[in-house]
C-alpha cells in the first residue's frame, strides 16, 4: 500500500502491490481454511469415544487347583504362584499404560479380589484386591477413573494347609473421572450372570457381563463388557459353555435398536487359528450381524493379544514367557462407526524382580468409535 501511495503512476510499482495485496488475501483465506478444519476436527474427536478392554490377569489360571481337585496341596501352590505374580507391580504398570492413552472407557477382567483366612467360611481378610490397587495406582498416575460397575462373578473359597484362599473373579466397567454430563454419561446399567457356567471337579466357574447406555451430548450407544469361559484341552464341556454363553449373550441383544459395541476376552481366537482357544463363538458373533473391529480397523495384522507369558508352571519359576498367537481380547460393534483400534502393552522394566515380564498376560486394545 504505501509503495502505490508512493509511486502511483509506476506500472512495475503497481503489480507489485496488486501481488502483495493478493498474497495477503490468499493467506487469510488459507487460515480461515485451516481454522475451520482445525474446528471441524476438534468436533470429530469430541464426538469420537476411546474404549480400552484389558485382562488384568488374576496372578493364575487355577491349573493346579483344577489338575488337583482342589487339594490342599494345590492350594498352596495356588498362593505361592499368585504371590510370584506381583499383583500390585502389575497393576502399577497397567495404570500407567491407561494414563498414558487416557481411554474414555475402560472394561476389566479378572479384577480378581484375593482373600486369605483360617477356614474357607472365615476367608475374609484382603490379600489382594487387583480393581482398588488398579485405582490408587491411576490417582498416582494423576489420571483418576471412577467405577460404573462391577459384576462379582466366581467365588470359591478352598482349604490350605495352612490356612484357606478365596478367589473372587470379577468384571468392571471404568470412565475417566473428568467426564460429565452431557459429554459422556451412563445409564440402563446392568451386571448379568450367564446361566451356562463351568462344572469341574465340583468348582462351579461362573462369568457374565456388564452392559449399560453410554450417552455422548445427543449420540448413545450399548457398552457391553464380557469375559467367556475359557477352553480346556481335552474336555469339551468347557467349549460347550463358551458357545452357550456367547448365544446368550447374542439373544439377550437382538433387540436392541441403538448401536452396539460389544468389548472384553472372548477366549475364542477372532484370527481362526489350531490354538486351545479355536472355538465357534466369534463366528456366532460374526454372524449374529457384529463387525470384528480390529479386522476392520487394521486389515492384515493379526493383532495377537495372547499370551505374554504362561502361567501354571512347576515352582519355583511359575511364569514363562512367550509370544503371543491368539487374538481373544476383542471389539465387536453393530450400528457404529469404527475410527481406529490399537493393542497396548505394559512391559515390565529390564530386571525387574519378581516376574512376570508384562502387567498381564494378556495385551489391552484400545477401540474408537463414533455414534
């Protein structure tokens, strides 16, 4: 401008001033571009819900209390390993994996509740509670969560030879405490217990499911959380019950009209494999009209969830690691966009004493979708 104001009969003058008074148009235009982009994004992901599905990993699979019949013996092999597990470590490393991604949502399995006492009748006293380490370890990490629920599931209590152990298995649903109405709330909440449970040895296995309406300002949706019996080589009666439950779960939903996303450890392999957890229930769940998340968010990965390690071994070692080659913790969703799905691994530092080497055996995914 003052270059015109100077020289307004210069030709030369002139088309540089047209130049620059173009420039500047094209960059405010520019800006105003990338303002509303900028905006439009902001809106997307606000509109947007991260949910985490995570195996805590109870500190066993019980083999000894199963291969024994639940023996004293096997008790006490039960207590040892689960002591070798570092249950509170664990939980300190899961929570700092969840602070680091801050899911909105976070489902739970085997937040498992240790007790210990004389008897099985007076097995009252907390050796381990796996949900209220997880919780103090996220205030510490400063990223809080509160409880939307818990669903209180197989509850056996078993004599020692030096005092009994009580196992109480246990689902549960988390949300970042910063959230509020109307940006995201929960209501219809429900803890459900499968009618088809696991018979063995005279141990009734029981599992079920969290589901509740999980309301985005105006976009809602059906969370449910499940964990599946797992499969045992050689007795089929275990598989059985996984498919019955899994068609439970399946008709207890079919008519929900909202959309629908279904979270948790299946222990059914989604990637079909020859592996102990090959059984039929993702198909039923694939055919019952639901969209394997991780296959569609991610093509060609495998994306293997199980196991880190092993569990169940001779003493005094107990844990074996290992490379995963199942893919049971898993999203299924109906009615919903799919934005992105990632697996999250807890690593336990170089050395840490005692093992295992990862906070579960079990990988977490995080899933995000948009109503």
């Amino acid at each position: 401008m003052k270059v015109r104001a100077a020289y307004p009969n210069c030709w030369k003058c002139r088309l540089l001033a047209d130049f620059c008074t173009r420039g500047l148009l094209i960059i405010v235009v520019l800006l105003l571009i990338l303002g509303v982009t900028g905006r439009a994004a902001a809106v997307q992901n606000k509109a947007a819900v991260s949910i985490m599905t995570q195996n805590m990993d109870a500190g066993t699979d019980l083999g000894f209390v199963l291969a024994l019949g639940g023996t004293p013996d096997s008790v006490d092999l039960t207590l040892a390993e689960i002591t070798a597990s570092n249950i509170p470590g664990r939980a300190a490393l899961l929570a700092e994996q969840i602070a680091l991604e801050q899911p909105h949502i976070v489902a739970l399995q085997e937040a498992t509740l240790w007790r210990t006492g004389p008897t099985p009748e007076t097995a009252t006293q907390t050796l381990y509670d796996q949900l209220q380490l997880l919780l103090a370890a996220l205030v510490e990490e400063g990223v809080p969560y509160d409880v939307v629920a818990v669903n209180h599931l197989t509850d056996l209590a078993l004599p020692g030879n030096t005092g009994a152990l009580r196992y109480t298995d246990r689902d549960v649903l988390l949300v970042r405490s910063d959230l509020r109405p109307p940006e995201l709330h929960f209501s219809n909440i429900h803890a459900n217990i499968f009618k088809a449970a696991f018979v063995f040895e005279g141990l009734t296995v029981s599992q079920g499911w969290i589901s509740a309406n999980v309301h985005m300002r105006n976009r809602h949706f059906r969370l449910v959380v499940t964990h599946l019996e797992s499969p045992i080589p050689g007795v089929p009666e275990a598989t059985e019950v996984q498919v019955a439950q899994a068609s439970e779960l399946i008709h207890r939903l079919r008519n929900v009209t909202i959309p629908v996303v279904l979270s948790g450890d299946f222990n059914s392999d989604a990637n079909f494999g020859n592996g102990p957890d090959g059984t039929p229930s993702v198909a039923l769940i694939e055919a019952a009209g639901y969209a394997d998340t991780w296959k569609i968010a991610n093509d060609d990965d495998p994306g293997y969830t199980w196991p880190l390690f092993l569990e169940d071994q001779a003493p005094p070692d107990f844990f074996e690691p290992f490379i995963p080659f199942e893919r049971i913790d898993l999203f299924f969703s109906r009615g919903i966009q799919i934005i992105s799905a990632k697996q999250v691994l807890a690593p336990a530092p170089p050395g840490t004493i005692p093992p295992p080497p990862y906070g579960s055996d079990h990988a977490g995914v995080i899933a995000k979708f948009r109503p």
